[in-house]
C-alpha cells in the first residue's frame, strides 16, 4: 500500500518494483525543467524503464489511459487512421513524451503509438504526475500547450475538411487557432444567446437541447468531428438551440480570426467547411421541426 513520506507526498517506489532514480531530469527531458528536486523524485519513485523492441504497439486508438511515456532512447511513431487508412502523424525521439492527452484529459486516446526502432521507455504512473501538477501549475500549463498542439494536430491530419493541409499549414494553425475545455454538464451555448462562433468538436460528446413547453430537450448527441453552433435564427443572430457538455468535451474555437487563418493556410478548406456546417444546419432544421412542430 502506498504511504505518504514527510514531504507530504505519497510513497510510490513500491507500485512498479524497480524504480528509474533520477533518470528523469531535465538535462534528458526539457518539459522537465524548473522542476523542484521533490518533484522529481516523486516522478522517479512512480517510474518504470521498459526495453521495447521495434514495432511493438505501445499504444491503441481509443486504449484508456494508464501511464505517462518519456522517451530515454530510441523513437516512436505516432499513427491515426485517416481516410481509412493509418498513416503516420509525427515522429518523436528520445528525450520527448507521449500520453500526455490521456494522462492530463483521463480520456481515451487519440492516436496508435509505435516505436520505430528499439527504444527504452520510461513510464510513469498517472498519480504521481497528478500530484506534480498539483505543486506546480507551471509544469502543468506546459504540459497542456503540448498536449493541445498535438490534438490538434491529429486533428486537422484526420478531417476531411483539412485533408490538403500542408505539413507547415498545419503546424501553423495548431499554434494559433483556440481550444475550449468543458468538464460534464457545463453549457456552451444557450438557445437564444447571441451566436458569436462556431465549434468543431475535437473529442467528447456534446447534448444539442431546445426548450419544448419550456422543458430543456435534448435533440441528438454530437460526437468527434461535428460542428456546433452551426444553425441559427433572427437572421444568424442567435443560436437556435442550446450546447451542454455530456462528457468531458475539447472544442475547437471558429471565430473570425480562425477562419481568416485557415483561409490563409488552405483556400480550399474554407469552402469544404461552409458546406458541411450547411449540411449540418439542414439536418438540425429538420429534427428542430419534427420535434417542435
């Protein structure tokens, strides 16, 4: 059983036997920098070296998440399928992390992890990285621009809308377009608010709900890929139904500046993208009348 050690810590040298040391620091691992010496050796004390051969699947698309990966030698391959194959993302090497999507979301992952030639790895248990970002929000915020790039990223590689992208194009825009998080329950939108923006939904399940005889409705669950915010009255002014959250939900922010920038970055993305919002708003008109009559 783990035990909490004088620092105020929990003890967890014993939940994987042999421990890394320090092993972990931030002359090997950059993200690790400014850590305090405590801190590492919490992630030490919950860390496991793994001697993995060439193309071993360390991770699966959609596995829950368990652990967190550093890279000490060798490289890894990360892979989405896309378009209905499985193609090759980015690849990272030693001295970089993978799992980090799962470790900070609690959420299934999102890309296929391989390692592209025989590697050691470091894994780490998830509580003794949750206690880190606890003792420091700066690792954590670190930690979350990292893991917002990299989902975006798969994401505009596996979309249809962004199937032309570049490779520059689209590291451009998982630099700069926005991200919002909600937790289960939280609102996005109300029916009626004053439609600002449109989403697309980057992970999660989103409830669409409209007041029937002024009780809250829901019309359909929109999954990964789909479009918020997409069908509206008062002629565009207000969104014409209501966007709660039914589980933890990743969104990708389309104002103004983000359509001027994929504009920018694809001419041919823009016009795929107001198609498929098109389509998305007819079919909600549709269920909306069916319902409300």
């Amino acid at each position: 059983m783990a035990k909490i050690n004088d620092d105020g810590f929990l003890e967890l040298s014993g939940i994987h036997g042999e421990v890394t040391k320090d092993l972990l620091n931030a002359e090997r691992f950059p993200i690790l920098s400014g850590l305090s010496p405590l801190s590492l050796r919490v992630l030490n004390q919950a860390s496991h070296v793994l001697h993995v051969s060439q193309g071993v699947e360390m991770m699966k698309a959609g596995d829950t998440p368990h652990d967190l990966y550093f890279i000490n030698k060798g490289s890894v391959s990360i892979a989405k399928e896309s378009h209905g194959d499985m193609k090759g993302i980015a690849k990272l090497i030693a001295g970089n992390f993978y799992g980090e999507y799962g470790a900070i979301r609690g959420k299934a992952r999102f890309a296929s992890v391989y390692t592209a030639e025989a590697s050691e790895i470091v894994r780490v248990d998830l509580n003794a990285l949750q206690q880190v970002f606890d003792a420091d929000d700066t690792f954590k915020t670190r930690f979350y621009e990292v893991m917002k790039e990299r989902m975006l990223n798969s994401f505009l590689f596996s979309h249809l809308v962004f199937k032309n992208l570049s490779s520059s194009s689209r590291d451009m825009l998982t630099e700069q377009l926005q991200v919002v998080e909600l937790e289960r329950d939280e609102m996005l939108f109300r029916e009626g608010d004053v439609a600002e923006c449109y989403y697309l939904i980057l992970s999660g399940e989103a409830e669409i709900t409209v007041l029937f005889h002024d009780v809250p409705t829901v019309l359909e669950v929109r999954r990964e890929n789909s479009v918020l915010g997409e069908a509206r009255v008062e002629e565009g002014k207000k969104y014409a139904y209501g966007v709660y959250a039914a589980t933890s939900l990743d969104l990708l922010t389309l104002d103004k500046n983000s359509m001027q920038l994929i504009q920018k970055a694809d001419p041919e993305a823009l016009p795929l993208l107001n198609q498929m919002m098109g389509h998305s708003a007819k079919k909600t008109a549709l269920v909306m009348k069916k319902v409300l009559g």
